[in-house]
C-alpha cells in the first residue's frame, strides 16, 4: 500500500509539472503531448502494478513490473536518441545562419569601404575645384 | 587574375592574428590581381581588423564553427561572387603562395586540385600513429578518388566551378570532415582529383603537438571518420 502512494504521487506530481509547463508556453506541443501520452498510461500502472502480469506472461516475462521498467528504458534510450537529432538538426539550422550573416555583414563593410573612397574623392575633387577658383 | 580566371584565395583563420598579416600579405604580394578572403572563425583576438588592414576581404562568424564551416562560408562567398577558382590556403603561413598558379594550372583537366606534403618536395615528416593515419588515408582515399593521394589531410586545395558549388550547398563542418569526408564526397560523384607535390615551410606562429596519447587518438578519430564517409551516401 505504501508503495502504491508513492508511485502514484510521482506520477501525479510528474503529470502537473508538465501541465504547468505547457500552460506557461516553455515546452513545445510536441514534446508535451508525448510526455502526458506517456504518464496516462504510467499512473494508472503505479497505481495497479500488477496490471500488466497478463502481457507480460506472453512475452515470457515473469512480473508486469519487469515489463515496464524494460520498456521504459527502450523508451527513453529512444527519446536521447531522437534528441540527439534534433540537436543536430539545430546545429545545422544556425550554421547556416551564422554563414548567412557573416557574408552579410562581409557585403555592407564592402559597401561602407566603397562609400567611404568615393566620398573622399567627392571631397578631394572638390576641394581641387576651390583651389582653382582661387587661384 | 591567374591565366585568365578570376581566383579567390580562403584563408579560414582562428586566432591567427600573429601570422595572418603576413600571410595575407605574401599571398597579395605573389599574386597581384587575385582575391583574398579571410573568414575568421569566431577569434577572440584582432585577427579580423589585422585581416582587413593587410588588405584582404574579411567575413566574421559569430562563433566559432570549424574549419568546415569557415570554408563552407568561403564557398558561398564564391559561388555568389562569380570567381572561376577558389583556393583554401592556411592562415599559420606553411603554405607557399607561389604555387598557386601551379595548382590553377592543374584544373584545367580537374576538379579538385590537392597541395601535398611528403610527395618529394620539401622536408616533413612524421611517425607513429599519425603517420599509420595517414598511410591509411591516404591508401583508402587512393583507391575510392582512382589517382595517389599522400597527403589527404591538406589544406592546400584548389577547387573549379563545379566544385565550388557543390561545397557551397554541401559542406561538413565535423571533425575531419573537411578534408577527408570532403574528398570521399567528391570522389564519388565523379570529380576528378589530383594532387601536386608542394614544399611546406614552418608554421610561422603556434606549434604542432607531438603527444603520443594525442595522435592515438588521432588515429582513431580518423579512422571512425574514414569508415563513416564510406558507408554515408
């Protein structure tokens, strides 16, 4: 029984941080959903572990609990993996936008150097044409 | 202008602000009419301004990126400016710019055109593990490019148009990447490599390391980077 209050709370508490978090917009939809896929079937199991006794007898494993804890770790293994990807892909995105933004910032020092030199020949042209009038 | 082709030399620079002056400099004095853009890779130091005021076009990452990142930017760089021939050459100043027009020479029946050390010219050398990496490159990277290869770790490189544009779209910045994966990628569709021997002088700032535990590791990484080039599309 006591075990059963403590899984069960866990998975409550897990279950309201999540919501927070998405109601706060700090976690994308995706990831969100996913997490409270995942604790709608985790909290009724903390409740009654041995729901899964019966499945688990057909795989050939002796206890639910087994079961669970085998498939949980599958799951997250799965879950690094796909954010290993996503970082990645993350990288990837802001390569390209640090490329993007250095040759931008290359073009408009190529164009300042540029207005600069023609506005010193403006100056020296027609600072010649005030020393001829002069003279 | 090299032979008629409008020539852009990539410096890809990190904290180089030592030697990249004189670097720039050399390349500006050998090679009047030729086009130098130095892309810092994130430095800490002055190396953009020193860059800028040896005279070469500078392009500065935000952050650093690698070696292939700083020449995927260069690719970029020229593709958009239209130039005929770009030419990766390092900022430490072990390159010769005088062989330049050799290499620019050479791409007119290739694709891709490799400065490489240990092949009669000049005095390098290196032994244990780095040199098993590089007898191994060099023997695999052989047989997939079909001609010799001895140096293929070189950032000494020469690329056509065609080249050009394929690293401008495609580009990896990993470890490596750039000179091994690069010339698996090209090789296998089809480019044609060649190398030529070059002389390397001394690095004229910073030193090589010489750590036995350093260059096992190098030869494992080098590994792991060949195998994985192969087996990538």
């Amino acid at each position: 029984m006591k075990l059963t209050l403590v899984t069960g709370l866990t998975g409550l508490i897990l279950l309201a941080t999540i919501v927070e978090l998405l109601r706060r917009r700090q976690l994308r939809e995706k990831y969100g959903m996913l997490w409270l896929g995942v604790l709608v079937i985790v909290i009724p199991l903390s409740l009654f572990p041995r729901l899964l006794d019966n499945v688990a007898g057909f795989f050939g494993v002796v206890s639910g609990v087994s079961l669970v804890l085998f498939l949980g770790i599958v799951f997250l293994l799965l879950v690094c993996v796909h954010l290993s990807w996503e970082v990645s892909a993350l990288e990837e995105e802001t390569r390209t936008l640090a490329e993007d933004f250095a040759l931008l910032r290359a073009e408009i020092d190529a164009e300042r150097a540029a207005r600069l030199a023609d506005g010193a020949q403006v100056t020296a042209a027609t600072r010649d044409e005030l020393v001829s009038h002069d003279g | 202008m090299v032979n008629g082709k409008r020539v852009l030399i990539i410096i890809p620079a990190l904290n180089e602000s030592g030697s990249i002056a004189d670097v720039v400099g050399e390349v500006r004095g050998e090679l009047p009419g030729v086009d130098v853009l130095v892309v810092d890779d994130g430095s800490t130091d002055r190396t953009a301004a020193v860059a800028a005021a040896a005279g070469a076009r500078v392009a500065k990452l935000p952050y650093n990126l690698g070696v292939g990142g700083a020449m995927r930017l260069g690719y970029r760089y020229a593709r958009d400016n239209d130039y005929d021939v770009a030419i990766q050459i390092d900022a430490d100043g072990q390159h010769d710019p005088r062989y330049v027009p050799k290499l620019v020479d050479l791409l007119d029946d290739n694709d891709l055109v490799i400065g490489a050390r240990f092949a009669g010219e000049g005095d390098y050398s290196v032994r244990g593990p780095r040199r098993w990496a590089m007898v191994m490159l060099s023997g695999v990277l052989s047989r997939v490019a079909k001609t010799k290869l001895t140096d293929t770790t070189s950032g000494f490189r020469a690329a056509n148009r065609r080249v050009i544009e394929m690293f401008a779209g495609w580009y990896p910045a990993e470890y490596l990447g750039d000179t091994v994966e690069t010339l698996v990628h090209t090789a296998r569709r089809g480019y044609r490599i060649r190398q030529v021997p070059v002389a390397m002088r001394k690095r004229m700032a910073g030193t090589p390391s010489h750590s036995p535990a350093k260059a096992m590791i190098y030869l494992g990484r080098a590994f792991a980077v060949l195998t994985l080039a192969l087996i990538r599309r």
